[in-house]
C-alpha cells in the first residue's frame, strides 16, 4: 500500500464525508485500488454526488458525458491528479 499524497488524503475525505462511507477513513483507500464495483464498491449515484462536491469544493465542472470519466473516477490517485489539473479553488 503506497502512501498517499497530501492532496489524495484530502479527496479522499471528501470521498468518505461526501458518500458517508462507514468503518472508512480516508487513510484507509488505497491509492490505485478501484472507487467502483471491487475496491471502495461505489455506483453511479455516488459518482454523481462526488462530482457535485468536487464541484462545489475544487471549482470546476465534472461533466457526466465526458468520455473520460472512467479514467478520472478509476482510482483515488487518478481522481486526485485530475483535480490537481483542474482545480480553481
């Protein structure tokens, strides 16, 4: 398990405030494992709610018809790499 960036341990609280992830810290995500189906189990409707509050907290627009939406959501460090070249606030 590799240890996590200062900026993947903050979307990673987001991740667990956000979706109200019992009996996960953020601490606990790894890194490359999976957000959806295997790893942290995530659906749909979570992705939805996680971009609204990487929205309203990072400033810029996740976009449910990007074709890279896959890529972005696949793991905490792809997601957090977005952000970080997105990101406004």
């Amino acid at each position: 398990m590799s240890e996590l960036t200062p900026l993947e341990l903050e979307v990673g609280h987001l991740i667990v405030d956000t979706l109200n992830l019992e009996d996960v810290s953020a601490a606990d995500i790894e890194a490359d494992a999976p957000l959806f189906r295997e790893g942290l189990g995530l659906d749909s409707i979570d992705a939805l709610e996680l971009a609204l509050a990487i929205s309203r907290h990072y400033g810029f627009q996740l976009r449910s018809d990007d074709e890279n939406n896959a890529r972005i959501f696949s793991s905490l460090r792809a997601l957090a790499a977005h952000i970080a070249g997105h990101r406004v606030k």
